[in-house]
C-alpha cells in the first residue's frame, strides 16, 4: 500500500521536475514562446494533479482511520477511476475493514454464546469491579438472591451481612461457606471468588452454590452413622449392666426368701454378688469414659492461629513418640520435601492432630514383620502445605473406609488394642478449624496414607 503511493508520487514528482526543466531550458536557450505556454500549463496541471493525488490519499487515510477508530466498517472505498495506485491503496483498505468486520463477527458470536451458557447454568454467577458495580448477574444468581435488580455489591448488605462481608473479604482463589434465608428459606451457600484485570480495573466474579440438599443428606447420613455407633456402645455397656443387676437381684432374693435360709448369706452367694457389683462398677465407669470422650470431641477449644514452621511441628511430635515407637519396634522415616513450608495454625491443635494419626498408624502395625512409618512434609501441586503419614500395614478394609472418620467408630478390635474411636475424626475436626482437611490418600495392603493438607 505504501509502495504503491510512494511510486505515484515519485514518478509525479520527477514528470514535474522534468517539464520544469524543460520550461526553463525553452526560456533560456529558444524563442518558442508557443512551446514555453503549452508546457507551463502541462506544469500547472502536474502541480494540479499531484495536490489531488496526495489530498486524495490523505483524505481516504482519515476516512479509514475514523472507521477504525468509531468501529465503523461499513464503509468502503472506490477501487476504479483513481489511478493504479490508489485502487491498490483503496483495495488495502477495503480489505482491512473486511477483516476487522470479520472479528468483530466472530467477537460478538461469542460474547453471545458466552452471555447464553452464563444465563443458562444453575450455579449463580456476579462480577463486580473495584468501585462495587456489578457488571455481570446471570439467572441463577437473581434467583438465589431474590432480586432482579442488583447494580452495587453494596445492596448486597440488605440480603444478607454475612454474604456481604463473605463477598468482599473472600480472596481470589478461596472459598467459604454462608448460611443465607432468603425469602422464608434457609439455604447452604458455597462461595468461590477469582480476580482478574480488565480495562484497567480489578475485577471480582463470584459464584453461588445452593448446596442445601446436599448438606442435609450428608448431614443425616452422619446423624445416622453417629446414632449407630452410640447405640452399639451404649448397648455394650448397659446390656451386661442390666443383666447383672437382674442376676444379683435374683440370688439376694432366692437367698433371702428361701425356706432353709436362717437370716444370712452364704460365703458363696456373697462372693458372686460381690463379682457382679465389680463388674457393673468397671461398665459404668466404662460408659461414663465414653460420655466423657463425647463431651471432648464437641468441645474443641477455638484455634488460637500463628504463622509457623510446619517442620517444626513434625519435628517436636516424632521427638515426642520416639519412646513409643522404639517400644513397638517402630522404624520411623522423616523426609521434607521443601525447604520451608510456612502455616497459620494453631500449634498445639495441631500437634495433637498429628500425634492421633501418627498413634493410629502405630496401632495397626502389630504383628506387622520390620514396621515402619514415614512421615512426608511439604506443598501439593495446588500450593496447600501438607503432611503424609505412610504406614506398611494391612490397610483400611473396604467396609471401613466410609466410617474411619466417623465418632467412635474404631477398628481397635482388629488390632487387639483398645480405642475410643475419637482420634481421626478429633483430627479432621481440628484440621477443619484451620480451613483444612485430614483424608486418606491411598489404602492398600503394605501402603497406607494419611494426609493433613492446609
């Protein structure tokens, strides 16, 4: 395109300045005074021409330049009676405009397509920028705040405060969970934030999951779990409890009302009273360990968090079951997979939670030829800090993995050891305080892993 000017005005410049020489030469050397007029008007019109030429160049310049600049591409350019050059010139620019016409298609056939799926998908959807105006509000999010005018984050405040400060203080890349009632409707809402720079401004988009039902369900299901579990203890305890009374009662009654008694009680007849009353007295302080165990796991003190060195939790906690693992014959591996991995947690909660897994891993171990634990410490491929407990036992049984984290539910009895049943979900319980969770990674035969990932 610019070639192609530029060839148009040299080749008009030099005709110029070749009639110009020529004029000159007619007026110094000859007398041609005819010649002399004819080629000053050939000149006058060169001059004429070359003006018309750049002035035409320049005024399609602009004209394509404003259609760029107001996104107007409807314009067109003449490709025929302005000479070779500018029809190249004009076609450059026809088919400039055609192109940014074409993307401009294409940009609106997906901003449309885009606006379509965010309207129609059922998770709510808002972003807002940092002034607080909202800039996008699909459907589902209408339906889930009871509103269909929704232009600040501020309205936000006359739903729901807590939903307004979750909004606003919930960084990118987190989430939390709100309790809303909207409309007579008490509702589970997850929240997820993510940040992004447009147009020179911050930008917010959060969504909204109602995951009521879901909660209720897997709320009833551990109501049920728990229920089971309790009933089973607690049967445990008051079945022999009352069958010994019964039995007690029986033979002080038989002994007392019986026609050969003289007014006592045999030595015999008292000693299996006497054995009866023990073993009632061992079962009700049995259940009330129990009771007491329960009353614990409700009452986890609230974290009291600091930033500190997750190594050195590990550290302090395996100085601490050194004896423990030395008394089970327990090897114990410690490996760090980073240099530092930094926390906000309570230490002492934490501490605690980790001494449970750690006890739980030594538990299952017995009879285990050349035992060993390794505990790993370091950063998941999401950023999370973490620690694995690895043990080489016989794993968790199939019918055991949806109830390990469970209240009071203990495989103690496969192992020959007693247990409360209160240790992992103790230490899921706590690792749920610091925003984290505590799993079981892999279970196998030879390979078991627990993780508490931060």
């Amino acid at each position: 395109m610019l070639k192609n000017l530029r060839i148009g005005v040299i080749i008009r410049v030099l005709l110029l300045g070749l009639s110009m020489a020529l004029e000159v030469y007619l007026i110094m050397a000859t007398n041609y005074y005819v010649s002399m007029v004819l080629i000053g008007i050939l000149i006058l019109g060169q001059i004429v021409n070359l003006i018309i030429y750049v002035e035409t160049t320049n005024k399609n310049l602009t004209r394509f330049f404003e259609a760029i600049s107001y996104n107007d591409f409807s314009q067109s350019f003449t490709k025929s009676g302005q000479g070779k050059s500018l029809q190249s010139l004009n076609a450059a620019f026809n088919d400039i405009i055609q192109k940014f016409n074409l993307e401009r298609s294409k940009s609106e056939e997906s901003y449309l397509y885009l606006q379509t799926v965010v309207q129609h998908i059922g998770i709510g959807l808002f972003s807002f920028n940092s002034s607080g105006e909202i800039e996008l509000l699909n459907t589902a999010a209408k339906k889930l705040l009871g509103t269909a005018v929704f232009r600040n984050i501020s309205q936000l405040k006359q739903i729901s405060e807590p939903l307004y400060k979750a909004v606003k203080d919930l960084k990118s890349g987190s989430r939390t969970l709100v309790r809303l009632a909207v409309n007579n409707r008490d509702l589970q809402v997850a929240i997820f934030a993510t940040e992004f720079r447009a147009k020179g401004d911050l930008y917010k988009i959060v969504s909204l999951n109602n995951i009521s039902s879901e909660l209720e369900e897997k709320e009833m299901e551990a109501w049920q779990n728990l229920t089971q579990v309790l009933a089973h203890e607690i049967m445990n305890s008051i079945t022999p409890i009352a069958s010994l009374s019964d039995t007690v009662n029986s033979v002080l009654t038989h002994n007392l009302l019986s026609e050969n008694n003289n007014g006592g009680i045999s030595d015999e007849t008292l000693d299996d009273v006497r054995q009866a009353l023990d073993t009632i007295n061992k079962r009700s302080l049995g259940l009330m360990r129990f009771v007491d165990s329960y009353r614990n796991i409700t009452q986890i003190p609230n974290p009291v968090f600091e930033i500190t060195e997750l190594k050195e939790i590990v550290e302090r906690v395996l100085n601490l079951m050194k004896g423990e693992a030395l008394s089970r014959s327990v090897e114990v591996e410690l490996r760090f997979e980073a240099d530092s991995v930094e926390v906000k947690a309570d230490v002492q909660l934490i501490e605690q939670s980790l001494i449970n897994v750690v006890k739980n891993a030594f538990k299952v171990l017995g009879g285990i030829p050349e035992p060993k634990v390794a505990v790993r410490c370091g950063i998941d491929e999401f950023g999370h800090g973490f620690v694995d407990v690895e043990d080489n036992g016989p794993g968790v049984q199939q019918a055991a993995l949806e109830k390990i984290f469970v209240p009071f539910y203990t495989t103690s009895k496969n192992t020959g050891e007693e247990g409360t049943g209160i240790g992992l979900s103790l230490s899921r319980q706590i690792m749920r305080l610091h925003n984290g969770t505590l799993f079981l990674l892999e279970s196998k035969p030879g390979k078991t892993v627990f993780r508490l990932r931060f």
